[in-house]
C-alpha cells in the first residue's frame, strides 16, 4: 500500500471513531427512512435482481417530470425510498423522501390540494372543478409471493375527473371516493385500478349523494357506502347506502356534519368515526352511535384515523362562531380522542393551540400533534398520555385564511414530516425517537404535502 492511501485510511478511521452518538443515530435514521419499504426480489445468495440501483435510476428522475402525456421508462430497483410531494404557489415539488433532493418541478398554477389516492403511488389533486391524478413514481409489481419494484419520474397526468366544488378524498377498503361539494356526486375507484399508472372512465363508478354540499363519502368492505346528506345551508345526516342506493342505516344526529376517520375494525367490519357540533358519531357494528359530551356546543370536525388503532385523533372545539362570522374564531388547546369501542370522548390538553393541519398518525397509531409553540406532541391515545414533546420548528401561529401556507404534519412509516413555510424548511423527525433526522431547505414555500411509500395505504380514512 503506498504511503498517500494508507495516510488516507488512517484519516477516516480517525474520523469514524470521533463520530458523536447523536450523528451515528441520524446516519441510521437516515439509512432506515432510505429503505423504508419492502425489499426487492432476490435470489437465493440474496443479491437483488433490480437491473440498477435506486441511486443510479433516481439520478434519472425528474428531468422529465412533465404535466401529462409522455413518460419515461421506468427503472427496476432493488427497494423503494418514499418521496413526498409538496404543493406550493406556481405548482407541485416531489422530494426524495430521505435526502430531501428535488425530483421533480412541474408548473401548475391554482390552489392545489394533495390526497393520497390510496395505491401507495399516486396523489389525487384537488383543482377547483376536476380532481387530478398526479404519480410520483414509485411503482410495486406483485409476482405470485414477492414484489419488483420501479421507480419513474415524477409526473402529473393527463387524467382527470370533472367535479364541481372538487372536495373530499376518501381511501378506505382499497376503494377511494371523491366528492363533489358543487352538485353532491361522489364519484369512486378501486385504488389497484391506477396499477397501470391511469385512470379509464369505465373505472369510475358515480351516483348521486343527494344536494349539493360539503361533504364526504366513505367505501365500506362489504362495498356499501357511507355519505352525508344535506344542503349548502345545513348538513345533520348520514347515510349508509348499497350500491343500489338503498338506505341501509342512517342517523340525522350530527348537525355540522364534517370529517371523517376510520379506526381499526372489530369482528363485525368496518369502524368510521364523524366529526359533528353536537359530539361525534361512530358507525360502528353496522349502525350509528352517538357519543355523548358535556358541552352544548363540540365539534370535532378534524379526524384522524389508524388502522393500527381503535382510537381517533381529532381537533375539540368548544366555541360555538357568530352568526356569519369569516376566519379563525377559536384557538383550541386540547384535542380529542374518540374511543370507538366504547363510545366515549376524551380530551387532551396540549397547552398550545394548534391548526387542521397539525395532526397525523404513526405506524402503531401514535397521535402527532404540531401546537403553535413548535413542538411535535407524541401522545398514546389509549391513555391520553403525553409520551414526547418534540422541538422542530420556531413558534407560529395559525393565519385566518386556512388556504394560505402554515405547518403542515403528514407521516409514512416511522417518520414525520413536518413543514415550515416561514423557513422554507422540511423536518424529518423519527416518531419512536422523537429526534429530529435531517431537515430540507426548499426555495419554494410549502403548502400541503402527501407522502408515498409505493406500498397500497392500509386503508384508514383520514
């Protein structure tokens, strides 16, 4: 070995064994987040049988991220690594998932709203009158018992589906529902029909809800449906229909009606929980359960399900709004947990407000909480107890304007995203650690994000 080489080794050993913990810890964080999901085909000397790296095919990625139409090939990989995409004003970002690097920038003016559309790898966009399909790119092949995976450029499609006042995006029992606030129609698709990366209208399955209002449609897994009823002026009912349109169920005990989150079933099927201003309702064993509260006025009409769990995180309001008042009109400081199992409602206080977009779920049901003075709250819900409280972005405070950008929380696996517009920063935060991973800097100012395994969604309804 000449001298230059070995001086070069002895360098780095040097530097490996002065590592502190804490960058050991993120190096493995960020190695774990890299393989987030399931491993690649291999051979019995276990050597993948991708045809390239996820390095080498992600260094193709995004230079030819159009808005729909043509596409690149897409490149086998040994594993995929989530990407997140993130709306900002002029149009849509996708971010590697572990490093942060831009994948793609495509161009789209309008406010743009993301939902995952349940397949692991497309989002529905919310544009004014249509609902878009957007692909990030992460494509899993099942071949008898085991997956090939692919990875392709990030890209907005050229699908669309017409929806007047588009609104709700509902993933639940490998059906996903949209809803139309400008005529009532809810239209819905199996989420394993984008498995060729489109969406054909004999796909799409309508009918009509009833008026026009804010609503929202839940798929149910003996292929019912779950959806509210009302006008533009008032909504107190839900319904739970067959496909024929028959009323099998209902309940017009939730005035308000807003929200909707689906827990972990029991023996008899699917458990949905909505949010009303009189107490929540679960659909749960087939009929409606109201949940009682002590105040006049309770709305809980933010909810935040898990599969993994049979408790539902939602926001706990209190104040009843004037009689046409505009923007933000209270500032909670506790949330509620619904326990859909029994039926009851508990409040948690977090001693710091928080926003509709400050909530999300971890892999075993954690509730994470983003409260205006920065902190990320990691709290059991079965207990109601604070586990962590977590400092990731400066304090802030919600606007009155609920379109223009403030933090927003979304999860995948293990990890949090958390944003921060003021910053223009992206935080990646462990849950089971409660550490800060790595941070992204963006020359954009996020709005919403969307983040994508490549793997179908679990199927709660957020």
């Amino acid at each position: 070995m000449r001298g230059g080489h070995r001086l070069n080794l002895i360098m780095i050993f040097i530097i490996v064994i002065n590592m502190t913990h804490s960058t050991m810890r993120t190096l493995a964080s960020l190695v774990a987040v890299a393989t987030l999901a399931l491993a690649g085909c291999s051979d019995s000397q276990g050597k993948t049988n991708g045809s390239q790296s996820t390095a080498a095919a992600d260094a193709n990625d995004g230079k030819d991220g159009g808005s729909g139409g043509e596409k690149a090939k897409p490149k086998e990989v040994s594993s995929l690594k989530p990407r997140l995409v993130v709306s900002y004003d002029g149009g849509l970002l996708t971010l590697d998932g572990a490093t942060g690097k831009v994948l793609a920038d495509v161009k789209k003016g309008g406010f743009l709203r993301l939902n995952p559309a349940g397949d692991g790898r497309h989002v529905v966009v919310s544009d004014g009158d249509v609902f878009r399909l957007f692909d990030v790119g992460l494509i899993a092949e099942r071949h008898e018992d085991h997956y090939h995976y692919y990875v392709a450029s990030p890209r907005l499609t050229s699908a669309q589906i017409k929806a007047p006042k588009a609104g709700h995006v509902v993933n639940h029992a490998g059906r996903t529902s949209l809803f139309s606030d400008g005529d009532g129609t809810v239209q819905t698709f199996a989420a394993d029909a984008l498995k060729d990366g489109k969406l054909d209208p004999s796909e799409i399955k309508a009918f009509k809800g009833g008026n026009a209002h804010h609503g929202v449609a839940v798929p149910l897994s003996n292929g019912n449906m779950l959806t509210t009823k009302g006008t533009e002026k008032e909504r107190h009912t839900i319904q739970e229909v067959d496909p024929s349109g028959k009323v099998v169920a209902e309940t017009t005990d939730c005035p308000g009606v807003h929200g909707e989150a689906a827990a972990q079933s029991n023996a008899n099927g699917d458990v949905v929980s909505f949010g009303c201003t009189n107490g929540p309702v679960v659909y749960r064993d087939g009929a409606f359960h109201k949940v009682p509260v002590p105040e006049a006025y309770q709305r809980s009409g933010n909810q935040f399900g898990s599969p993994a769990s049979p408790y539902v995180l939602a926001d706990y309001k209190t104040v009843k709004p004037a009689e046409g008042a505009e923007g933000v009109t209270e500032r909670p400081t506790s949330a509620g947990v619904i326990d859909t199992a029994n039926g009851t409602l508990k409040k948690v206080d977090l001693g710091s407000p928080y926003w509709f977009r400050s909530f999300a779920r971890g892999p075993n049901g954690e509730g994470l909480v983003l409260t205006y003075d920065g902190n990320l709250t990691i709290l059991d819900p079965a207990s109601g107890e604070v586990k962590k409280k977590v400092k990731v972005v400066k304090e802030w405070r919600e606007k009155d304007d609920w379109q223009e950008p403030g933090p927003n929380v979304t999860a995948i696996g293990d990890y949090a995203y958390v944003s921060e517009p003021a910053s223009k920063k992206i935080h990646l935060v462990q849950i089971s650690t409660g550490e800060v991973v790595t941070s992204f800097d963006l020359k954009v100012v996020p709005n919403e994000m969307s983040a994508a395994s490549g793997k179908p969604d679990a199927g709660s309804a957020k």
